[in-house]
C-alpha cells in the first residue's frame, strides 16, 4: 500500500516487525534503519526516485508521502522545479532554513526528518492533514503511520477499540479531529511539526497554520478573476509533457474546470452502473474538449466485491463502497500516470459545508434557499450534528460524546483534539480542517493506490482565496461556473447533468431551471430506470440496492461470529438495523460502515486476539506475552 511507517526509539525489533506496505506492482518499496529508526515506505515513481533522501551533510535524512508543489517564504511563492522530486527538494530546503521550512510547503504531504546529530525525529503533517499520520507508542517505541491498520501488527501494541470514538464512526462513517476508534490510536493534528527527541523520547508539537476566516469586502469579480488565473497557474506548474494524465469526470462542473483548464491532453474517466444523463453528460464534455473518455461501468456484483478489496483501505474515514476506483484498477493504471479530480470545489467554494434553510412546498418536495442559516453557538453546533445511537451499539451515549469533545474553551474552539480560531472557522473550516474530518477520504485513498494523484482545490493559494471570499458569493454565486466560462465558453454551454442548465447561465437562472428542470423530471419526463437502486447521477441509490441485492444479508451472517465476539456490538440489533431498512428505514450509513468494520484488518485481529485470550482462560493457559503498551496521547488519558 502507497504510504508509509516508522518506528522510533528503543529498537528491540528489527525491521522484519514492519508491516509490508506494498499494494500494486507499480510501487516503489524502500527501507531504512539503525539503532534508533527505522522507517519503510511505498511510493509511486513519478514522486520520487528514492527514499531517504540525504541532505548535503549528510546528517538528516528526509521522507515525503505524497507530493509537495511548492514553497512560500516573505510573500514570495516558487513552484517545485521539475527537474527535484519532493524529497529531494525538501532535503535543499531543510539545509536552507531547517525545520522552520515546513511552515512554507504547498502541497499533500505526511513527512519525517531524522536529523542524525541533533538525535531528532520530526513528523511532518501537512497544512489540512490530507496524510493522517497515525501515532502509538509500544515499549518505549513511538510507532507512526499513514495507515492506521498496519498499526496493531507491530509487535508489543495491543489497542482495543474505543467505545465512544467508535460510535462516532459508525454513526458519521468518520472519526473527528485527533481521535480514532482504537485506544491509544491518535492522529497528529494538521500543520504541524511534532519533535521526538531519541534521547530523553520527550515530544514537541508546533502547529504552523491554522485557518482564519477573513472576507474581503471586493466585487464578485475579483474573486472570478483571482480564481481563475490561479487555477490555470496551479494546474500549468503541476502538469509535463512527458506524463499522461487521467481525470475522474462527472457530468457536473468541478472536475469540468480541471478539463477546462488543463493545457495537455487528459483521459476522462467516468464510473457508473449504466449509459446514464450523467455519463452521458461527461461523455460530452469530454468530447467537446476533445479529450478522450472511458466508460466504467459497475456491474451488479461490483459492491460485494468491493467490500473484501477497500476495507484495508479504510482509515476509519468513509464506507467500502467509496473506494470506487479499485474495481478499476487495471483500466486506469494501464493508460495514465498521474490521477486529477475536482474534488473539494464543493466544499471551498460553493455552499457544500454551510447550512442553509430548507422549505416545503408540498407535493413537489422541498427547496434550500440559498442563505445561510448562521451558527451561534457550539450547542447549537452540536445539536445540529447529533444523531442517533446505531441499534446494534450498546451503551454510548452519542450526544455525551459529542459535548465531551467539542468545546468552547474562549481563546479557542476545540474539536476532538484540534483547535479552531473561532466558532466561525469551525462552520466554515470543519470539513476540510482536517481533512480526516471528511467522510470521503477513503476515495482519496484508493486514487492514491493507483497512480499519483491531485486536486488542484487544495492548493495553499486557492485555500487562501477561500478564506477571503464572502459566504454569499458561495451561496448566491458561481465562480466555478464563471471560471468555466472564461476557460472555455464551448464547455460552459454543455449542461450540467444534474440541473440541466448550461454553466454559462448566471445564478439566477441556473436556480430557477434547476428546480424547474427537477420538477419536470419528477413530474413528466421520468426515464424509466433499469434497475431500482440506478440513478441519474454519478452514485448509486444504495439504500434500493441494500433492499434489492442480498449481499449486505450475506456479508452480515457471514461476520455473525466476529459481532458477537465483539463486547460493543449487538447482534439482535445488527438484525433489527437491516429488518428495518428493508421495511423502509434508510440505514444505509449504519449497515455500511459496520460492514467496513466488521471487514477491517485491526478488527479481525483484535477479534482473533480476544478469542485467543478466552481460550486460554478456559484451558487454564497462558497467552504469549507481549511487552506493556504505553498511551499515545494526553486525550485518552484525560478521559
């Protein structure tokens, strides 16, 4: 698997304790140690052409997972020449400004310095944390990796799973701020340099950013210009004419702009379960970019195949079913280099992450209008998110946990672990800050299994424009669109899939024929669908697939002896939840992310384990001992 592990202090393991990271073919494998460190790592090629990379004296050694475009120091900003991979280009920064350089990368990125001489370690997360970085400790070792299931494999660490923090990833299919399900499991937060002194194993977090939220009082024409020239900028300093490019393509206008903007040649690739209005939107645009387009279809067995596939990929953050692209993976890797997508656009710089009010208008549904419905206060906040307690979870409280953990603490807000300038930057700024926040990343993932992979919405300049652009620009406005329309008005005038109005309409008009357009499809035009759980978009209907398909049945009564293995879970109300769900309850969410669980490689080991120490109580043996485990970090044992 693409990513990385490292483990440092007291090495009373050599490097056979490492987990095997490798998940294709086309990955790079490097390894490392000495008598303090030792670090593997799996990278794809085109990021790098070995790892460690040393510095000029030779003292420190630098590894970056991931790809970093640039750096950034007085105002002054410089993209990465192409002729340096990052990790050598970090190493001639390092030597330039010493850790300090960090502060000033643009770019998705986990890294480690060892700095020989100073007997230092430092782990490097990015500005958003696109990299969890994992961190445990295990006699007297501190074990950090980009995988949170390789963990549990290393020798001497023994974690259970937090009842609390589980529930909250089975009830939001995420695990929030620092906090994961696995007792002494943390992640490190976003942007910052967190110091492991080998000598006294004492550490040291600095955080270098965090987001402020400052809008600039400018015409909505600033931001179009501003955005639209960066954009181009980001994607021309990214992309050569020695790789070929590949694009996850929608029938929306994201992943369009990417299109739009790109300056080489690039495959559009499409993912359905059949010839759609969406795909057959993305065909389009596709075509009139005169690019070429790729059709992968999802057949009726594609789920269940997923779920043995893409649970290992899983860091609690997401559902098997999302890791879409791995049923794909010869398809893609066989005619690209490098994967883009426009993931992201919805959240920066539409109103994805904003709440909004919604109104009925009877039998012809409900509208959101495009306002916002304004927070003011972390109850209130916290209100909003709760949900219920999964039926099949005993004894968790969700609303406990939640107010446990989100707290206004006045200089600050702090949110499982990671802290937010204000209760604005919280609305704003939670479902990217960090982004193990977000629901989605095991699709991240999976792309990043396959090739190296980018979205040019998350580059430091164009997260710096979001911060600066008014909310009703967001809600009430376009730039995507508009940016779409400078870029290539011939793609513009191709309608959106999902409104079906063309991009080049302004707001008004793209609202109000996207509501016509739905009550037209709802009410005269329905196509007929092939299959009940098909759509029109690019997603399935899976709450019909779960009641049509009898795979979720079958996974569940195949995983019956890990449930009740399991002290937490129930399995009468594992039974109820999908009951429920055919009888027309949507627990789509509940059913799918307990699958991800039950599938997951820590839970099958933790589940083998506790077997393991039942029977040896019953026969009156020992098990093999393992040295004590030490907490990871301060929340658990605060609580």
């Amino acid at each position: 698997m693409v990513g990385l592990f490292g483990a440092f202090g007291e090495r009373r393991r050599g490097l056979e304790a490492l987990p095997d990271t490798t998940w294709s073919d086309d990955e790079r494998t490097a390894t490392f140690s000495d008598e303090r460190v030792a670090v593997t790592n799996s990278f794809h090629p085109v990021t790098a052409d070995e790892q460690p990379v040393r510095t000029t004296d030779g003292d420190a050694l630098i590894w970056i997972q991931g790809d970093v475009y640039g750096f950034e120091r007085g105002g002054s900003y410089s993209p990465r020449p192409t002729v340096l991979d990052a990790p050598t280009y970090c190493a001639n920064l390092y030597d330039a400004y010493g850790i300090e350089f960090v502060d000033g990368l643009n770019g998705q990125f986990a890294g480690v310095v060892y700095d020989r001489e100073a007997g230092k370690v430092h782990l490097l997360t990015d500005r958003l944390g696109s990299y969890p970085l994992f961190h445990a400790t295990a006699s007297g070792t501190l074990l950090c990796s980009t995988d949170v299931q390789s963990l549990p494999s290393y020798p001497g660490l023994e974690p259970s799973f937090d009842p609390d923090y589980l529930a909250e990833y089975l009830a939001f299919k995420r695990s929030f701020g620092v906090t994961t399900p696995l007792s002494g499991v943390e992640k490190l937060p976003p942007a910052t340099v967190t110091t492991l002194d080998l000598d006294s194993m004492t550490t040291d977090a600095r955080s270098y950013w965090r987001p402020e939220y400052t809008p600039v009082d400018a015409p909505f024409r600033f931001f179009v210009d501003r955005f639209t020239d960066l954009f181009r900028r980001v994607l021309d300093e990214w992309t050569r004419d020695d790789l070929d490019y590949g694009l996850l393509l929608s029938g929306g206008s994201d992943s369009r702009l990417v299109m739009a903007a790109m300056s080489e040649p690039v495959v559009g690739f499409h993912m359905n379960d059949w010839p759609n209005r969406e795909a057959r939107t993305a065909k389009r645009v596709a075509e009139v970019a005169g690019n070429e387009f790729v059709f992968l279809r999802r057949d009726r067995d594609y789920r269940p195949r997923a779920l043995e596939r893409n649970a290992p990929l899983s860091n609690f953050d997401g559902w098997f079913t999302q890791a879409y692209p791995t049923g794909f993976a010869d398809e893609i890797t066989d005619s690209v280099d490098v994967l883009l997508s426009g993931l992201y656009s919805d959240t920066l710089f539409k109103g994805h992450s904003l709440s909004s009010p919604r109104v009925s208008i009877g039998p012809l549904g409900t509208v959101t209008l495009p306002i916002e419905d304004r927070v003011e206060s972390v109850d209130e906040f916290v209100d909003r998110l709760a949900v219920g307690t999964p039926p099949y979870l005993d004894g968790v409280d969700l609303d406990r946990v939640l107010r446990e953990n989100i707290t206004d603490e006045g200089e600050y807000v702090d949110h499982h672990g990671v802290r937010y300038r204000s209760l604005r930057e919280l609305v704003v700024c939670g479902d990217y800050y960090p982004l193990s926040n977000d629901t989605e990343l095991i699709y991240t993932n999976a792309l990043r299994q396959l090739r190296p992979y980018r979205t040019p919405f998350l580059d430091n300049r164009l997260v710096d424009l979001h911060l600066s652009m008014p909310v009703r620009y967001r809600l009430r406005r376009n730039v995507v669109h508009r940016a779409i329309e400078r870029l290539s008005p011939r793609l513009a005038a191709v309608p959106h899939a999902g409104s079906g109005v063309p991009i080049d309409r302004s707001f008004p008009a793209e609202y109000v024929g996207k509501h016509l357009n739905a009550l037209r499809r709802k009410f005269l035009g329905a196509e007929e669908l092939p299959e009940p759980w098909f759509t029109h978009g690019p997603w399935s209907n899976d709450a019909e697939l779960v009641r049509n398909h009898g795979f979720v049945a079958d996974a569940l009564a195949e995983s019956r002896a890990t449930v009740e293995r399991l002290p937490f879970l129930d399995w009468d109300g594992v039974k109820r939840c999908y009951g429920d769900h055919l009888d027309g309850a949507d627990n789509t969410v509940e059913l799918y992310t307990l699958l991800t669980l039950l599938k997951m490689p820590v839970t099958e080991r933790l589940r083998d384990r506790d077997a393991d120490s039942e029977e040896s109580e019953a026969t009156g043996r020992r098990p093999p001992q393992s040295p004590p485990t030490a907490a990871a970090g301060s929340r658990g044992d605060a609580r």
